[in-house]
C-alpha cells in the first residue's frame, strides 16, 4: 500500500546534521515482508543552504516520529515561486 504524507524532520549526512528542520511530502510503498520500504518525496531547499545540499548524495531523513531512510537527492528549480525543491528516493521505515 502507498502511504502520502506531510513530514518534519531533518537532513543528515552520516552523523553530521545538514539541515535541523525540514518539512515536505513522503510517499511510501510498503515492501512484501517487513517494516522497511521505498521512499520519495520532495521538500523546499531554504535558500541560506543552498550549498549544503549537493544533488547525487545520499543522505538521511530522520523523521520528527523516529522513522529514519536513507535517500539520494536531486534539486530542481521551481520556477513559479522561485524556490528550490529537493526530491529524494530511497529506502526508510514505513508505517504498519
């Protein structure tokens, strides 16, 4: 079953913090067998780090319930808002 939900959590890359609070869209497909799924979604990149970021890394979402996965990333530009968006995909915790 795929599950969409709004999350809050942060960005990591190992045991280093990247971004303290992010907040975006997951969507989870649960895998035949255990607690453990596939992950994308997205999030809005704050412009002040925009560097910290960098597209093709994998990093981890540790979410704000305890739920953690890790992901690689790819930033994209949306234009009507001028803002940049993380997408990311990966494996993490799904929700029973």
């Amino acid at each position: 079953m795929e599950r969409s939900e709004r999350f809050r959590g942060r960005l990591m890359a190992g045991d280093k913090v990247v971004l303290e609070e992010i907040e975006g869209l997951l969507r989870s497909h649960k895998r035949p067998g255990g607690a453990v799924g596939e992950w994308t979604g997205h999030f809005e990149l704050p412009e002040q780090a925009e560097n910290l970021v960098i597209e093709g890394n994998r990093y981890r979402i540790v979410l704000i319930d305890g739920r953690s996965g890790t992901v690689s990333v790819r930033i994209r530009a949306d234009d009507s808002a001028l803002r940049r968006i993380v997408q990311f995909h990966g494996t993490g915790m799904v929700r029973g």
